[in-house]
C-alpha cells in the first residue's frame, strides 16, 4: 500500500495527466481527511447495520507488533447469515501499549466489542492463541473460549520434538541454510549442482519462529537438496564441517515423516470462508487411528516423536467445556454428527443439544413476546364451526397428543441424526440451506456453532495486512488512521 503523499508526487501527476488531462488530482489531505473517514464511516455503519441482526456471533483476537515495533491488537466476528453464507470481518486494529495482563486485556476485549454495539450475550465463543494471559481474559470476562488448533499442534510439535539428537540434527539443518543464506558463492555453486545431478532448482528455506510448519519446510528442503548440500560444503575447507553425516540425515527423515502429514492439516484448519470447527474432532481422530498412530515399519525415534505430540494434543483437548463444545459443533455438521464422538458420550451430547434447542426457543419468544399476539390480532375472526355428523372414519382417527418443546425438540434432532449421509466434502451451510426448513430448532443451533473458527488465522492475517499499511517508511501514522486503513483493507 503506497502512502497518501504519492498523489502529490510528479511521476504521479504526470501519469494521472497522461491518461486524462483534464483531470485535477485531490491533495494528499483530501485523501486522508475527508475521503479515507468518509469510506471508513459508510462502511462502518453498514457492518454495524449488519452485525444487529446478527443473533449469535463468533470472535478471533490476537496482539501483534507493526514493523515499526508498535503494539496492537485485532478483533475479528464470525457469523452465518440467514442465506447461510459464512462472513468474517475484522472489526479494529487498536494500538495498545499497556502491559498485557489478563485484567488489561479483559477490559480491552470487552471495550472492543461494546464500541461495536455488540453485546457479549450474543458471543458463543472466541478463538485465542495459546497464551495464558488471554485465556485468562477470556475466563475474566465469563466468555467461552476455544485455543487456537494450529498454536496448539505447533506446540504439540515443539514439546514432541525436545530430544537431544533430534535438536542436534535440527540444529545442522539451521547452520547449512545460514552458511548458504549469507554466500552468493555457495547459492551459485548449489544452482550448478542442481543441474548437474537433475535436482529442482530450489533454495533452501529458512525457519520463521512465527510461521507455522516452517521448521518442517526448512528440513524437507535440506532433504531434498541434500545430496547437492554435501558436493557444494565439501568443496569448501571452511565448511565441510557442515556436511550432515548419516545420523543427521536418519534423525531428519524420521521427524519430517512424522510431521509432514500435519502441515496439511493447519493449512485447511485456517480458512475463513468455510466451516472448520466441526472439523477438530474427527481430525483428532485420524490423527490417533492413522496419522499419527504407530507403524510397524517406523523407527524408534518415530513412534517416540508421534506418541510425544499425540499427547500433548488429546491432553489439550480434554477439557470437560471444549470437548463438549467440539462434540456439539461435529453433531451439527451433517457430514459428521455423533461418528467421531465417544459411545459413552453421545447421550450427553444430545442431551445437551436438546437442552440449547429448548433454551434458543424460549429466548427468542422472550425477545419477541407480542409477535405472536400481534398476528393474531390482524387476522380476521374465523368463521363459526358448522356442526356436522360424525362419520365412521372420525370414530378411527387418533387423538393427537400435544409435546412438549423439550419432546418436539427430541423428536426433531432424532429424525435429523436418521437422514441420508452426506459426502465428506460437501458443504455444511448449502446442506443446512436445503434442509433447515425440515429442521428448523436444530439449523438455528447449528448456526450459532458452525460460525466459531478452529484457528485465530483471520486477527493473525491482519499482520500481513499491517505490514503493507504501516511499513517504516510510514511510522508517524496515528493509530487512529491505522486502524481506518486496516479496516479497510480488510472489509472492502
């Protein structure tokens, strides 16, 4: 994003003049005093218009730094509309330079949503990264929370990985790519051996602490590369000490093995535009029946490293609140419902939807207590019952028994668990869209679940998005007008 001033620029006006002559380029004031608010506060108002007759909504929020080291925090709602398409928006970019305790953040969280008008009542759940200081944030302000799956698989990751020989090997890998990272020579030289020994004509990659699987990319690449990696060191005094011996190589095939498959798993988990909560179960199911479960032909150090992250990963998936959740969430996925939820578990699971149901009805008539009235009172009187002679057929009929909500309710979810499966790659919302009609208590409780996301992606890609807002050509931009351009970045 270029800044304001480039409209008063001469390499600018020259080509605004070239392409139409006539016309007068606005002064970089007008821009950031008049038109950016007046385009901030159209679309402010008509997502705050959009957000009211939202019942039920979902939230991200992560704190970052800008490049101009500054400190900042995002909030980001999630809702199914009634066309039951799924939307994402990043609500503020807000600077915060105060210490971030959970108190601290609590208040800040709640002050994000309240300048929005939206009331936490209305909030099923936020996704959060690993930290103990929002989680506690999220327990101060009475909200459900939901840990982000690919901070918790990173960290899975890294706590299955802390071996000795495993952080030497990795340690080999980090030392190859800064010997070729900081040598034009050695890239030139790799290039040339690369042709010579039919390799791709790929560089090394580099590991990022804040990237997700990029630890596992670096030692895929140095794998890959490896044969080249060793010519290029060897012919070099200073650097043949780099050279990975046998070892190493064994150690890095056995953990990329393992952590291959999972990068796959994050990557998907991340999307915005699609549901992913009622994902997370039958993920961590395959992750214990085939990805990560023990193989005949795997090494020692494999099963060591997958029975590492795999419990690390059912432990922080046994909260009695966020099994039920993801329990719930699956059970409102038609591709899924109770298959991945334990056989002990699945009556309480209902249970529990059956008791939502009930209580989103029983809401919703006390938010609307005179609508019902209020029809019957613009309807005409019916007409007076003829009296007629009963007929044989009539001494046949049976009685209709009134229910109950809770039975109705029941009764509902149980005709909805019997319908025809659905493919796994169909899409959740078109089949709700299709069928809510049928099932109309359990389609508004699988709209307030399908919302919520796995991941805290969407606030982290408002990182990318500040990057191109706030570069350090740009560090006397007010937080104000950061959070303008942010916002509009991201919603329009």
């Amino acid at each position: 994003m270029l800044p304001l001033d480039t409209v008063e620029k001469e390499g600018f006006k020259h080509l605004m003049k070239t392409l139409d002559a006539r016309y007068e380029v606005p002064s970089r004031k007008y821009f950031s005093q008049v038109a950016l608010p007046n385009l901030y506060q159209k679309h402010r108002a008509k997502l705050e218009s959009d957000l009211a007759s939202v019942r039920l909504f979902a939230a991200t929020t992560d704190a970052w730094f800008s490049r101009t080291t500054e400190p900042y925090f995002s909030v980001a709602v999630h809702f199914i509309t009634d066309d039951w398409v799924l939307q994402s928006h990043c609500l503020q970019t807000s600077y915060f330079p105060d210490d971030h305790t959970e108190e601290i953040l609590a208040a800040g969280l709640q002050e994000a949503l309240d300048s929005w008008g939206l009331s936490d009542k209305k909030l099923m759940a936020i996704t959060t990264d690993n930290g103990d200081n929002i989680k506690k944030a999220v327990q101060l302000n009475g909200w459900l929370g939901l840990q982000c799956f690919g901070h918790r698989l990173q960290l899975a990751i890294e706590r299955g990985l802390k071996d000795d020989s495993i952080q030497c090997a990795i340690g080999v890998c980090k030392k190859i790519v800064s010997a070729f990272s900081c040598s034009s020579k050695k890239k030139r030289d790799l290039a040339i051996v690369q042709n010579y020994l039919g390799l791709p004509n790929h560089g090394l990659t580099t590991e990022t602490p804040t990237r997700w699987g990029s630890r596992q990319m670096m030692m895929q690449r140095v794998l890959e590369q490896e044969r080249a990696i060793s010519h290029v060191l060897k012919d070099d005094k200073k650097s043949r000490h780099l050279v990975p011996g046998w070892q190493d190589v064994d150690i890095l095939e056995a953990v990329n093995k393992v952590l291959s498959p999972l990068q796959d798993f994050t990557d998907a988990l991340s999307g915005e535009q699609y549901v992913s909560v009622s994902y997370l179960k039958p993920v961590l199911n395959l992750f214990n029946t085939s990805i990560l479960a023990e193989d005949e032909s795997d090494t020692q150090l494999t099963k060591d490293v997958k029975r590492n992250i795999l419990a690390d990963l059912n432990d922080s998936y046994s909260d009695p609140v966020t099994d039920e959740l993801l329990d719930l969430a699956s059970l409102l996925d038609p591709r899924f419902r109770t298959k991945y939820t334990d056989e002990e578990k699945v009556e309480r699971v209902l249970s529990r939807a059956v008791e939502e149901m009930v209580s989103l009805m029983k809401t919703e008539q006390d938010t609307f207590p005179g609508a019902v009235g209020a029809e019957a009172e613009q309807e005409p009187d019916p007409p007076p019952k003829v009296k007629r002679k009963k007929t044989l057929a009539s001494f046949f009929k049976k009685q209709s028994s009134t229910m109950s909500e809770e039975e109705s309710a029941r009764k509902e979810l149980t005709v909805y668990l019997q319908t025809t499966e659905v493919e796994s790659d169909a899409d959740p919302l078109d089949w709700w869209r299709c069928h809510q009609t049928n099932f109309p208590r359990v389609a508004k409780l699988a709209r307030q679940y399908l919302c919520i996301p796995a991941t805290s992606a969407p606030s982290e890609r408002v990182f990318s998005t500040d990057g191109n807002v706030v570069p350090c050509q740009r560090a006397a931009l007010k937080p104000d007008a950061v959070d303008r351009l942010v916002f509009l970045a991201q919603n329009l």
